[in-house]
C-alpha cells in the first residue's frame, strides 16, 4: 500500500499543502480530484520525489520512500515529456530500458502495450506526427513499459476521445486487477465516477473528503428520493412537507420523509419504481469544496 502522511509543503510564504494523508491500496483505483491550483500536482511530484516535502513521510509497503523504489514507479505527468522526433516504438523501449528492464523484455511490453493501446499501425511514425489524443496514449505506455509496482498518472484522459477513452480505460482496469495500486487525477468526474474504487478530494491544500465511491455517497446521501407511477405525478407536490426537485409526467424526485408518499401513491394507483436518489461524483465534489 502507498501511504502518505501529514504531507506539508510551502512556496515562500504560500503553504500548498497542509497536513495531507490518504492512502492508496493494491488492486484499486483511487481518484485524486481538486480544482486547480488545490495542490494534487504537488502532492504527485512529492510522492515521486521530484519535490522535497516540508513535513510529513511517503512509504510503500510500510517502508518510507527512497531513491531505490521510486524507480519501480510508473509515473504521467500532465504535461507532454517525450521526444517528439523519436519514433514511438523505439522511444518506449528506451524509456522501459532506463527502468532498467532487459531489452528482449522492454521490446515485448512496448509491443503488448501498443496493442493494448492500439497504436500498432504507428510504431514507427515519430511522436510529433502523431495527434493529441495518440501523444497522450503513448504517454500512458511510456508510464506503463516497465511494470511498476504503482502507477501514478496526473490528467490521463486530457486530449483523448470516447472511443480512446474506453481503450485507456480497459489498460488501467487491467493493470488495477493484477493488484497495481493506481492513483489517478481528473477534472473529468463522470469517467472518474466509472472507474475509480476509492476518492481522495482535496481543497486548498487540505483533504476535504476520503473514501471509497460507496462509502462518499453514503456519507453525503440526503432524504432525495425519485417516484415513478403510471399516472401524472403532479399530485406529489400536494403531499405536506415535500419539497419537489424534479417533476416530468410520471415522474418526480423530491426532498421528504419518503413513506407519506409512497402510501399516497399506493392508494392512487401503480407505483412501478421508488428509489433513494444517490448523490453523484460531481455534487459531493461541489459539496465538500
């Protein structure tokens, strides 16, 4: 498990970072969600030891942080750090090869890795020709070739499109299910929704809210409930103490003690669904920050 704990950091008289702890465990896929400027890159860059932290540890299997495991790392940053006039084949196994990975093995994963990502058909085309979308598809490999033992990506699916999405998201699944820690940030919440286990938001350098998907819903569940009859619902808005949220023909959400309705819409008629209304991603993010 990659732990971090009590986290600070300060640029100048700017504190950036105050007191974060999460941890991010084997086989999941934990979300790092904040606006920008929140302090999720830093908080990246010090895990990785690309910065120093001003307070606080960073450990990996119950051992602190050295320059001797950060290399079993596999790390994205946002920004685009490859070779644009390196060809895309041969650059992924250079980079799996300062890894330390023996050739015959690096060739192989850079192979398997252009498949999985389905560049095949441009391994040899040099990275600047190449769109975007594709850039940043080689951009997951290159993070990937070298099989580390936690994968951390900053923004992965910036610049791609729904179908590269889906691919991308079938990798990171993959790696997660042979038990790859992996923490990922995005301002993209539905696909975050999707395929994160767990969420860590965090707020002006602080953690607002830690947890699993589940657990985070829960937590912020509020009495919202949809009912939908055979007939016009319009008759909820009449029932004491429900605050209407939502009403469309058949259908309403509303804020109330539940059962007064339900009795109500049992007497009038069928009920063919009454569900709790579960708060999504994006509300709890706008909630706690």
């Amino acid at each position: 498990m990659l732990t971090v704990r009590g986290i600070s950091r300060s640029f100048g008289d700017l504190k950036v970072l105050d007191e974060v702890s999460f941890d991010v465990r084997p086989g999941r896929m934990t979300g790092f969600l904040g606006a920008n400027g929140s302090g999720k890159t830093t908080t990246m860059r010090i895990v990785l030891g690309v910065l120093a932290a001003h307070g606080g540890s960073v450990s990996w299997q119950g051992v602190e942080m050295t320059s001797q495991n950060r290399p079993h790392f596999g790390y994205m940053p946002e920004e685009r750090g490859l070779y644009p006039k390196m060809k895309v084949r041969d650059q992924i196994t250079w980079l799996g090869r300062l890894h330390g990975v023996e050739r015959t093995v690096a060739q192989r994963n850079t192979d398997q890795l252009l498949d999985d990502l389905e560049l095949t058909d441009r391994a040899n085309d040099r990275l600047e020709q190449l769109s975007l979308g594709n850039q940043q598809r080689v951009q997951i490999a290159a993070a990937l070739v070298h099989d580390p033992d936690v994968l951390i990506l900053d923004e992965p699916f910036s610049g791609l499109d729904p179908i590269a999405v889906e691919t991308v998201l079938d990798v990171l699944r993959k790696r997660a299910a042979s038990g790859v820690p992996v923490l990922f940030s995005s301002h993209q919440l539905a696909i975050v929704e999707r395929l994160c286990d767990d969420v860590v938001i965090i707020s002006k350098g602080r953690i607002a809210a830690a947890g699993s998907r589940e657990e985070l819903r829960n937590r912020h569940a509020t009495a919202r409930f949809e009912i939908v009859v055979a007939q016009d619902a319009g008759w909820v808005r009449d029932v004491p103490g429900v605050t209407i949220l939502d009403l469309d023909g058949p259908r309403a959400v509303f804020e109330a003690e539940p059962q007064q309705v339900l009795a109500e819409a049992v007497r009038r008629g069928e009920v063919r669904s009454f569900t709790p209304v579960v708060p999504t991603l994006d509300e709890i993010f706008k909630e706690v920050i």
